[in-house]
C-alpha cells in the first residue's frame, strides 16, 4: 500500500464548482491544496465535453454569477480572486416559456419588459405579480449588500451585522419562507400560480412551495441586474480556469483520481484512500461528492465514510430531503440555416400544468451557439435538450433494453423541440444521448441526481445544512449544502466552506471583503 505522508492543509474530493472554489479560495489564503477528480476533465456537471468539432456544455448552459457589481456576482469574484477572468457573452433573454393556454413568454433582461409582458397576459393580477417579483427584489437587495460567507462563523455574522445590519434582519426574515407562499399571499389567479411554479422549476427543479424565497430572490432578480452570461468557449471554461488559477497558486489537481474512502482517526478525519490503494494526508478532507455519497445514505452501498461514523444528523437530512430526478439529455448537431438569427438561446416546453413533476414533463432546451458560433463547426448549431427521468427508470435493464430507450427518448425530445424548431429532425448531423447511469458513471452522483428536493414543504433554507459534519476536519460543499443546486449557488457553498476551513487554519483575513 503506497503512503504518502505530505501534509496538505486541505485535500477536496471533486472538482465541481464548489469544490474548485473552495480550492482557489484556500490556495488564494496560502493554503497547499489537493483536489482528487476521478475523472478526466474539471467541473463536474459544470463541465464540456468535445466531440466531432462540437463542444458540449454537460449541464445548463443558462449561467448566474457573472455580473460586475455587488457581492452576488460569485463566479466573477472567484475568478477575479485568482487573478483569472472568463470572456463572457451577454443574453438579453434568460428564458422563453411555451406553456398550456398558449402562454409564451420571453423573460427580458429588462426587468420592466418582463413586468409588462405578464401583467399584460394577466392584467387583473398586476397588483400581486408587482409584489411578488418586488419582494424578490428585497430579497436579492439584502444578499446583494453583503459578503456571503460562512453563516457557520459567529466572528463573520458579527462583522457582516456592524456592516449591514438592516439587510442581516431582513435576510434572516426570509430565511424560513418559501417563493410559493409569498405568492399566494399576492396572486390568486390559478394559472398564474402555475408560471411561478414553472419559473422555480426550472433552475431548483421544484415547484414553488417548495423553493425557498431566498434562492428565488436570488435568481428572479440576478437575471435583470447581472443577467444570463454565457462564457466563450463552453460552460467548461469556468473549471478550466479555476484550475489554472488554482495551480498558478503552487497547489494541484490530479485526475483518474478515484476516493474509496476518507480515513477517520479518533474520530477526525486525517486523510483519504484511493481505490488503487495509495493514502493521501492533510489537515482537512472536503467533499464535493454529494451527502448521499459522502455518508453512505439511502442505500448507498458503501459511502466515503465508514458508517459507524455517520452522525444521526445526516440520516435526519436524508429523510427530509430526497435526490432530485436526473435527466436524460441530448446533444445534437444541426444544420445552421434551420435557426433563425433571432431565436432565443434558451427555452422550456410543458404541455399539461399537471405533468410539472412528471417523467418527461418539461422539456429545457439551449442553443449555446446562438451566442458562441465557435462551438460548432462552420454551418452548424449545438442543440442541447434534456427531460427529467429517474434511475429506477433506467434499471435492470438489458443492454438491448437499455439502447432501445435511449433511442426513444432520443425520438420523444426531438418530437417536442420540433414544435419550436420544425426542421430539426432532418437536419440532424451528430447526436449524443445521456441517461441517468450516465451522469453516474460520468459525475460520480448519486442516482444521477443534481442536487436535493425536500420531501415535503419545509421551511425555506433553514433545514439544508451547512458546510460542517460531525466528523472534525470533514467538511462538504455543493449542492447538497446551504444554500442548494445552481453553479452560482455552489460557487457561494464553496465560498462558505473555504471561510469555514480558513477560520480552522487561522488564514483568513481579519476583514471583510471589499
């Protein structure tokens, strides 16, 4: 059995975002890190992938985070902080929405367009739809005017309260409560209800009772105040130069780099094994793997933690919280003269209010080349669709079975995206089809899920737990953790746990950042 005995301040399974950004934001501290990816590129479900001259965005290509001003502006920040910055191209729509009762609606960048649009379709609901987007804009303003950082540490609470003590109060206000019951407290109209449902559905895959109002505050806001970002080159390029700013820095990142398990002594955590047996030491593990993988929880066979280690809070949560449905996704290449120019980047198709939360009941559809031509080859459009589907749909079954329903579903999304773009089934040049044992296989999550859903209506944020476990040293970061899924949601994970670590390695800064 290799050991090696060098004693990193930090070793991070993973290489999503919030793994990389709290590895820059270590490393930026002067921490020596280590971050072990098991596969062969960075990002995680925030990665690209290239084939035939396309490069591939893995998950969305809708990106948060990458406005100028304020503090909600987390990818930039990272980036900015070390020393690297991503070329980005603006979207003047985030999204456009073809619903039942012929309901399509673009969401404009400008806040008032969007305002207008909707109250026009509903115009005896402009009282409430104003209200509504209203305390969204409350809700980010408080976000927005104060550094986010671990809510774990009492020296930053203190720090961030002297700083900005009304919208401390006013964020705590918000923390219990979620986006639907703000609604229902504005809007009556049923349908109405039911687009605001769809609108948290499309980034925090549940509907509106069940989001928490500081996530849609965040979200419903940024896109008019930062707004929808691409950057050039693919969704990829965010890992790639977090990983440049991360080795510029003196610390590393090793791919094929496969975890079996992080090593507890005395109950705390000193270190992690891989499968090929070598050990590897360090003063604090982080998880970018998901809860369920970390822990072992909900039937995982074998988690990166020994059981009898797993604290009760961790089965609590899992009870609370199940996987969100994973995906199955298709990336294919198009003929280019089958888009129109003007076509929106971004799109989200559901035929029946009722099927929401249903297999294969919305359709998400990008077209990253609407806004980076480069990444297909001349001629040619990415068209990247993906429909919720569980793993339980994709078991047991044959490798005949199994390419069977690819191709099925393969058939069923391009049915659907045909309504939009009519042309695209005989212009279709390359396809890929990804399925949930795909993005197993490939991310290394659980079920092939993205992130948690409560299993029933909790309260707001204040269940989700934090960047700290009941095993000293082990800390996790990502979509599991405060305050959820979303790369720039994962970016402020990572920026709370590196504060976190960094208060432990007494190498964080004694004042707020600017």
């Amino acid at each position: 059995m290799k050991k090696n005995k060098t004693q990193l301040d930090a070793i991070i399974i993973g290489s999503g975002i919030g793994g990389l950004v709290t590895a820059t934001q270590l490393a930026s501290k002067g921490a020596k890190v280590l971050v072990l990816e098991k596969y062969i590129i960075p990002g995680g479900s925030g990665g690209s992938f290239k084939r035939k001259g396309y490069t591939f965005d893995v998950g969305a290509s809708m990106i948060f985070g990458f406005g100028e001003n304020g503090y909600t502006n987390l990818l930039t920040r990272a980036l900015k902080d070390v020393n690297e910055r991503c070329e980005t191209i603006p979207d003047p729509v985030q999204l456009e929405y073809h619903l039942p009762n012929k309901i399509n609606l673009a969401v404009d960048k400008n806040y008032s367009n969007f305002i207008k649009k909707l109250i026009d379709r509903f115009p005896h609901e402009r009282e409430g739809i104003t209200k509504f987007y209203g305390a969204c804009r409350k809700v980010f303003n408080c976000l927005d005017s104060m550094p986010l950082l671990s809510i774990e540490d009492p020296t930053y609470l203190f720090k961030v309260f002297l700083k900005a003590p009304l919208s401390c109060l006013g964020l705590a206000r918000w923390l219990p409560i979620n986006a639907g019951d703000v609604a229902k407290k504005f809007i009556k109209d049923p349908e109405l209800l039911k687009f605001i449902d769809i609108e948290c559905f499309c980034w925090s895959v549940m509907p509106a009772l069940k989001t928490p109002m500081i996530n849609a505050g965040m979200v419903f806001t940024d896109r008019h105040v930062g707004g929808i970002n691409y950057p050039k080159g693919g969704v990829g390029t965010i890992a790639e130069k977090l990983v440049k700013g991360l080795e510029k820095l003196g610390s590393k990142i090793r791919y094929k780099a496969n975890v079996q398990e992080i090593m507890i002594k005395n109950n705390q955590a000193v270190g992690v094994r891989l499968i090929n047996g070598e050990e590897l030491f360090a003063k604090t593990i982080i998880s970018n793997s998901t809860r369920w993988d970390t822990f072992g929880l909900n039937n995982v066979k074998k988690g990166l933690v020994k059981q009898k280690f797993v604290g009760k809070n961790e089965f609590v949560w899992s009870k609370n919280y199940k996987p969100s449905p994973s995906f199955v996704s298709i990336h294919i290449g198009v003929d280019k003269n089958i888009i129109k120019s003007n076509f929106n980047c971004h799109h989200i198709i559901v035929d029946k209010w009722d099927e929401l939360e249903d297999e294969k009941g919305v359709i998400f559809i990008s077209i990253p080349t609407l806004l980076d031509k480069n990444l297909a080859p001349e001629g040619k459009h990415i068209v990247h669709a993906f429909t919720p589907s569980s793993m339980n749909e994709w078991e047991n079954l044959s490798r005949k079975e199994y390419l069977k329903k690819k191709e099925e579903y393969f058939e069923f999304i391009v049915n659907k995206i045909s309504k939009i773009i009519p042309e695209i089934k005989d212009s279709i040049d390359h396809k890929e089809i990804g399925t949930p044992k795909t993005h197993k296989k490939f991310l290394g999550r659980f079920e092939g899920s993205y992130g948690p859903i409560p299993n029933k209506k909790l309260l707001g944020l204040l269940p989700m737990p934090f960047n700290t476990t009941n095993v000293k040293n082990l800390y996790c970061v990502g979509d599991s953790c405060f305050p959820g899924q979303g790369l720039n949601a994962v970016a402020f994970s990572g920026y709370a746990c590196a504060h976190k670590v960094g208060s432990q390695l007494k190498i964080n800064s004694s004042k707020l950042p600017d």
